[in-house]
C-alpha cells in the first residue's frame, strides 16, 4: 500500500503542476509566476532556464516533467496553504495514510 500511495502522491502532484500552469495560460505569464516563485524561494534556477520552459512548444504534461517547473512547484510549495488567497495545501496521500 505504501508504494502504491507513494506513487500516486507523486502522479497527484504532477497533475496539479499540469492544471497550475495551465490556469497561467500565456508564455509571459508562466515566465513571470516562475520568476516571482523563484525570488521567493531562492531556487537559483537562470533566467534563461526559465525563459525556455515558459516559451517551450511541449504540451503541458511534458513541460511540467521538467526540472525547472519540479523544483520551483516542489512539493513543499504545494503543501503550504495560502490563507490570503484561500488556497488550501495539497495533503500527501502517503504522509495521511501513515498518520
């Protein structure tokens, strides 16, 4: 059960880095959130790097496999809760199955 869950947490996750990027729907406008979550959380990733995945003719799901967006949609970023914008935390299966 717990590679089972493990996986899945790692497929959720993914999906709802699919789902992120595509709400932010223009190339500038995935270039400017990923700068914006790199400042914030001091990922060191180029500007060029970036540039490259916001303006990247992939389809989604494969843009979203890459590193760029891995690290700055890590899963400490999407297990935070927002309480400004109301935006619950993303709840791994796995740490919730075990607790």
């Amino acid at each position: 059960m717990k590679t089972y869950l493990d996986e899945f947490g790692q497929w959720l996750r993914h999906k709802v880095r699919v789902v992120i990027v595509k709400q932010w729907k223009r190339p500038r406008t995935v270039y400017r959130n990923l700068m914006a979550l790199n400042r914030l959380y001091k990922c060191n990733m180029s500007d060029e790097d970036i540039y490259k995945v916001a303006n990247s003719r992939l389809g989604l799901y494969r843009r979203c496999s890459m590193n760029v967006i891995n690290y700055l949609l890590s899963p400490k970023v999407l297990e935070t809760a927002n309480k400004k914008e109301c935006r619950p935390a993303l709840v791994n299966p796995l740490a919730y199955y075990l607790g």
